[in-house]
C-alpha cells in the first residue's frame, strides 16, 4: 500500500520538475510511482505508509556503513552543535584532505566541491589548462554527473530516459568530446593517434557503474594508463562510486593504477553532500588561489559533509571490512544466480567488491552496447515485484546495487527468497 508516496507525489509533480530533485528517482524507467522514503536505518528504509525495505540503492552509493549509522550521527551531532557553515578554513578540512591523501597515493593535493559533478567538471577545466590542449575522451556509458561537456552518449539517468545528449547543451560544448566505446583500447588508440597533441585527458569510471556495473577487461585500464602517458594526455579516474567502495584506496588501489587525477564523493561525505578531485601537486599548484584554474565554491569543504565523512572513512578504516562486505555481496550473487537458473530467466549478474547489477539477457555484459540489448521491461517488472517483497533495487537497469556494512546474512537470504519469487513473477 503506498498511499501517502502517491498524494505526496501528485502534491510534489506541481512544484517540482517531474516530482523529483533527480530525474532517476522518478521510476520513470521501471514505470510506476516512486515511494517517498521517511527514515532508514541500518539496511532498511520506511516509506512514508510505513513499508519497510531492504535497501541496496543505499542513496546511490555514499551509504557504505548503512543507514543513520552512528558514529556519523555523533559527529554530525557534536558539529552541529558547533555550527554548520563558516565560509572559512576549519581544521576538520585539513584532516579529511590528509585522510584521502593517505588513501591514495596519487593524490598528493586535493580540493573539496560539493558534488561528483563539480569534481568532474573541475578536472575537466583543470586538464585543459594544464595540458593547453582542449579534446577530452570518455566512455559510451560512462556517466560524470549533469556536464555540459560529458554528457554525451552517458549512462545513469540520462541513459534511462533515453536522452542520448541532454537539451539545452550547445553543440561546440560538446564537440571537443570524443565518446568511444568501453573496454575497446583499440579504438582509444585510433582516437589518440588521429588526434595528436590535441587530447587533454581521458576520463573513465575505472569500474562502470552508470550502465550497470561493467568491469574493465583485463588489461584494458593498464594499457588506457600507458597509451595516455604517451600521448600526453592526462588519465582521470572518476571514483565518485568506487573511492573507499571497492578498497580503502578506491579501485586504483586494487588495479594498483596512478591515474593523473581523481575524482571521488558520494561516501567521502557519508551521506552528505560532498565532491573531490586530487591528483599529482605539480598539477593541483593550478588550482586557484595558487594558479589560474579558477574553482570555488560556498559550501566547499562544509563542515557537516567533512564531519561525516571523516567518521565515515575512520569506520572504513577498521580490520576486514572490505572482505566482510565482499564476502555477503558474493552469497548474495550467488543465490540471486541460483534463484534466476531456478526461475528459468536468463540473467547476467556483474559484480566487484560490494556492487554488482541483475542484467536480464543472454549475453555478457561488457560495454554500454550490449547493457542496452538488456530487457528494461522485465527488469522493471522485477523491480517492482521485489519492491512488493519488501526489497529496493535501483529503479533503472543502469545502476548499480550496493551492499552495505549494515547488510546482515538474514538480509540476504530475505532477498534470495524474494528474488526467487520475482524472477518467476517478472517472466
Ligand atoms: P553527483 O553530481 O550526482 O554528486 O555525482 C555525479 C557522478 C559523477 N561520477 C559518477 C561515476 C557518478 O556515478 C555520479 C552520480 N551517480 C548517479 C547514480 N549513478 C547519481 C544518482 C542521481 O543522479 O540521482
């Protein structure tokens, strides 16, 4: 029964674009009505008609330690307590910049923003004027936030409504972007050859999680590295799903990779709203105060958004964490596999660390090409027989589903049985 989520809906459709502050959060993709979530805590979320929900969108990514956890409620506690914005320099920004720069070795300087799309579009401008070149490549399917310049042929919501490239975006935004295909290095090497000395960065979601989650191929982000390096070009890893989601060193620090430039937010602000991008200091020296790249930003380096993400990364930070979160996601997988063999539907289920996707199809899922042979109409009638079962999914084949450190083994096994259930419903 979602009573209350349909009038608050309908109310929230007349003052707000589509009822929603995030056009994916509309289910626009899966079909039906969103539901208009209360509280959450721990796994679970409860919908403003009381429904309760194991929940795996988990505020699409920052929520590693659950919902409310509370380490993150004492200290937005405590900070509040002493103010919530300054405009000025607090110690607390001097911590949590050491604290991502100990994480990653190749961040030797970092500047907080307050979204993944400020981080992005920031390196973006920072690359151009580093290198003085202006051609940026990216990835089919690969999404880096609402940029004018990199919202082409993008994954996440764009993708999901089906907007190829967004309206109101001058062509000459976007001509300098090169769009190729993921996982074929091939074709990045053609790119970069017919345009010499003109490429300024590649930018990539070193795992993809904007199409669903898409793995890189082996090899494929070593010889990204190499091809970049000898171009010229500078190579930025957006981390902004994978920074302390797949290792405390993001997943650099499993390919064991230097990108020239990060981007990360989403969990470094525990839930809060937060954006970063760091890299090499011989670059970062371009950053305005200290060079010409101009960046600012009111909210930058908030003092509620640093004092969660510090108590966020200092629980990251404890013994075995990444293995315990890895070890549920994998008994999920693999009863959700089992669940779909028993059902008879042909799924592909992605998957690292604590992020994986239920891909309805036959084939492997290994660029944004064969995501979209994907069947979004019975993965939105999946969705909503889970919903029904009191289980979240993103609400878009593109997305991807996270296990979070508040995730217990009874949670999982509630999801294999719901999942049973609606592979058969969603036939
Ligand atoms: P934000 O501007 O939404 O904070 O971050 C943009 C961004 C940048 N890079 C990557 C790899 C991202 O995944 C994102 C944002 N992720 C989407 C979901 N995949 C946010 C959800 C939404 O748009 O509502």
């Amino acid at each position: 029964m979602n009573r209350r989520s349909k009038v608050l809906f309908a109310r929230a459709q007349k003052r707000i674009p589509g009822g929603v502050n995030s056009p994916v959060r509309a289910f626009r993709s899966v079909g039906g009505e969103p539901r208009f979530i209360k509280s959450g805590k721990g796994s679970r979320v409860i919908d403003v008609d009381g429904n309760s929900y194991i929940d795996y969108v988990c505020s699409w990514g920052p929520l590693i330690l659950g919902h409310s956890p509370s380490k993150v409620q004492a200290a937005l506690r405590q900070q509040t307590d002493l103010g919530t914005s300054f405009g000025a320099s607090t110690e607390n920004e001097v911590i949590l910049a050491e604290m991502i720069a100990d994480a990653f070795p190749a961040i030797e300087k970092v500047r907080l923003v307050n979204s993944g799309t400020e981080a992005t579009m920031s390196a973006i401008r920072l690359a151009r004027a580093f290198t003085g070149r202006n051609k940026i490549i990216k990835f089919d399917g690969c999404y880096h936030g609402h940029v004018d310049s990199l919202l082409v042929t993008a994954g996440s919501g764009v993708a999901t409504l089906g907007l190829p490239d967004s309206a109101g975006i001058q062509p000459q935004e976007c001509i300098s972007t090169l769009s190729v295909p993921y996982n074929r290095i091939e074709v990045v090497q053609k790119v970069l050859d017919d345009n010499r000395a003109e490429v300024a960065a590649v930018i990539v979601e070193p795992i993809a999680g904007n199409m669903g989650t898409v793995l890189p191929a082996p090899g494929f982000l070593q010889r990204l590295r190499k091809l970049t390096r000898e171009h010229g070009a500078l190579l930025i890893f957006d981390e902004v799903i994978t920074g302390f989601r797949l290792s405390y060193a993001g997943a650099q620090g499993l390919l064991r990779l230097k990108p020239d430039l990060t981007c990360l937010g989403k969990i470094i602000g525990g839930g809060l709203p937060v954006g970063a991008y760091g890299g090499h200091r011989e670059i970062m020296k371009w950053v305005a105060p200290e060079g010409p790249v101009y960046q600012a930003g009111t909210l930058s380096g908030n003092p509620l958004a640093v004092a969660a993400g510090i108590a966020t990364l200092k629980a990251l930070k404890a013994a075995n964490v990444y293995k315990r979160i890895e070890g549920l996601t994998q008994e999920l997988v693999a009863g959700l596999r089992k669940a779909a063999e028993e059902a008879g539907a042909a799924v592909q289920i992605n998957t690292i660390g604590s992020m994986f996707t239920v891909f309805f199809t036959n084939s492997p899922v290994t660029d944004f090409q064969s995501a979209k042979k994907s069947d979004t109409n019975r993965y939105g009638r999946f969705f909503h027989a889970l919903l029904d079962r009191g289980v979240y999914f993103p609400p878009s084949q593109f997305e991807t589903c996270f296990v979070s450190l508040a995730h217990s083994r009874s949670d999982i096994r509630t999801t294999i049985d719901a999942a049973r259930e609606a592979f058969a419903a969603a036939v």
